[in-house]
C-alpha cells in the first residue's frame, strides 16, 4: 500500500475535526483580554537613557554574597529570562541562591543612531558593573552573557578582567565562520554600510523576519498548524500568546553599533583572531583567565554548537567547563527540562568559585 496514498473520507474527517478544534481555539481566544509577561518582582536600581538595570528579589535567606549580572543580546527583549511563574531562568537562579541583576537595554530610537559598541560595552555595561560592585561593597561580579550578550561579555571580561569573578556564556557566538552557520553565511556579502547609511537604525521587524526566514516551514507554517491544538484551554493558549509576544517584540539597533557587529564580528571574525578593537582597545580573549561556564545548545540553528565550543581553544584559564543541552535556541530557556538542570548547575558551579 502506498503510504502517501490519501483517503477521501480520512481527509474529510481530518478537516472537520479540525475545523472543530479551531472554532473552540477561536472561542479560547475571545476569552484573553490581556497576556502578561514576568513573574517576579524587581527593582529598578540604575538608569541611563534607554538602559535600566533591574535587581530581583532574593528569595533565599542569604544569597551569594557574589552579585550575578545577566547581559542579554540586543536583538529581542530579556524577559524570555523571566516568561512566565514556570517557565523562568531568573526564578531558577534565584532559588538557586543567586542575587540577579539584570540590563534592559530598551528600545532605541533616532537618537541612538550612532552608539557604538564602545558606548554599549566599555559605556553602559562597565557603568552597570561599576554600580552593582558599589552596591555590594565588592570588586568583582559574576557575568551571565546571554548569545550577543554573551560576546559582548566576552569583550568587556577580556578588557576589565579584574571586574569579573566568574563569567558564564549561554549559547554564545565565538567563531563567526563555522562552516554551519547559516546565519553567518547569509551575511558574508551583505553590504553593510549600504543599509546602515539607507536606513539609520535597523528595523526589529527586519531583523526578526531574517531569523524566521532560517526556518520557514517550521516557524511561519507548521507551528500555526500545531498552535490549534495549544488553544484547547485558556492556560495553553496564553502560554503559545506570550512566545507569539516575545517573537514580534523586536527592538530597533543602533544603526552604527550593527555595521561593527555585522562587519568585525561576522564578515571578518576577528574575536577569535584577536583583531576586535572597542574604542582604542584590542580585545584579547587571551585576557580571559577567570573560571567560565560555557553552556550551548546542541540543536541550535542560530548559533551552531561549533560557534560556541570554539571558546575553550583561545582562552587564558584552565578552569574551564561545558554544559551541552540537548534542546535549541530558545528551548534553552523556556523548556521544563532546562528549568530543572540549568539554573540549579548553574548556581552549583558558582557557589563552588564565589567568594566575597
């Protein structure tokens, strides 16, 4: 029998049951007035222009007397960290004993045109540091870098090495040109300065729908397919709302910061070669000599693990770890698996190397 053989009465069925399940879904959804996102309270403990750097309530008695900084890329918003009261990275850090902070970088506008990445790491990251060591009484921070954010923290650790205690990196690229980067690949001949100097800022929208565009079938097709069986109860249907949220919530970037990020880092690669200058400063990952945690995806299509584990061959320190989790870009955060492993080994592997 032909297993691609369709039956008449088979796909009639199929079609009405779910024509079924979408009219209920479409009922499900009349019922969600608003879908929130975050769970924990916080403070905002600093500000600079766009920039708001949040502290979250401890929830242990007495936490790690070693404050942990969360840097989260530039592109989307950092409440992914924190999605929703069972599915946040924050909370299991902070039940893990973790005193967390973390950078919102906001949204820029027309005003931020020309911030470059010295403005971003040698500017707002080392003030964000500078002021959580104040108000601690303390020289040096952990670092959590999260993908972008984590090779900005690669940069800054690299540049202000005495500022780091420990420094964890989190599906993080290194290696700009592996070979299957298919990111990488797309914008080997991309004309930067072109569309810097066309459009200013770089659009959200225009960004996100590239990173859609690396997954069509599965991310713009297939998942609205499966998102009918998501809208059976209320619950399920806000949680498939605040990833939908999170997905189109793409802030605008810096025009200038962009063609440095895009030029130095992807076209020319030149973290790993030693060549990125922030302002006047080399970058020399060799600097790094303080333990680092690199954690990476082994399914991740935005940042291929070999993007990731290129780390340990250019580093200053032997106190070195990896944590490979069998999940993909955003299932790093979000999945049940990774909300029981990743925060508490996380907070393990800090206990064991902070000390005030």
């Amino acid at each position: 029998m032909n297993p691609f053989q369709i039956r008449p009465d088979q796909a009639v069925q199929d079609m009405l049951e779910f024509n079924k399940k979408l009219g209920d879904g479409l009922k499900t959804l009349t019922t969600i007035k608003e879908v929130t996102v975050g769970s924990l309270a916080r403070e905002a403990v600093y500000q600079e222009d766009k920039l708001v750097l949040y502290r979250y309530t401890p929830i242990v008695a007495h936490p790690n007397p070693v404050p942990l900084l969360i840097v989260y890329a530039l592109v989307n918003r950092p409440y992914m960290l924190d999605l929703q009261a069972n599915r946040s990275t924050i909370r299991g850090l902070l039940e893990a004993g973790q005193d967390v902070y973390l950078i919102d970088w906001g949204y820029p506008d027309g005003a931020d045109r020309y911030l470059t990445l010295e403005d971003y790491i040698s500017g707002y990251l080392h003030r964000c540091v500078s002021t959580v060591c104040k108000r601690h009484g303390v020289e040096k921070i952990n670092v959590l870098g999260v993908c972008q954010g984590g090779t900005f923290s690669l940069c800054y650790a690299a540049l202000y090495p005495y500022k780091i205690c420990n420094l964890i990196t989190m599906v993080t690229p290194v290696d700009f040109k592996t070979s299957d980067n298919l990111l990488s690949q797309w914008v080997q001949e991309l004309d930067v300065d072109l569309l810097v100097d066309t459009l200013g800022n770089i659009p959200g929208e225009l960004l996100n729908w590239t990173f859609l565009s690396m997954k069509p079938f599965r991310l713009t097709g297939q998942k609205y397919l499966d998102m009918v069986d998501s809208l059976a109860d209320e619950e399920s249907a806000k949680n498939f709302l605040r990833m939908e949220k999170w997905i189109f919530d793409s802030p605008d970037q810096a025009g200038e910061a962009f063609r440095q990020f895009i030029r130095h880092f992807f076209q020319k690669n030149r973290l790993i070669k030693g060549q990125v200058f922030i302002g006047e400063s080399r970058v020399h990952l060799k600097n790094l000599t303080m333990p680092i945690l690199n954690i990476y995806a082994t399914e991740d299509h935005l940042v291929p693990p070999s993007a990731s584990v290129a780390l340990r061959h250019h580093i200053g320190t032997d106190d070195y770890k990896e944590i490979a989790f069998k999940g993909g870009h955003i299932g790093i955060y979000v999945s049940q698996r990774a909300q029981k492993e990743l925060p508490a080994q996380i907070g393990e592997w800090l206990d064991a190397r902070s000390k005030n």
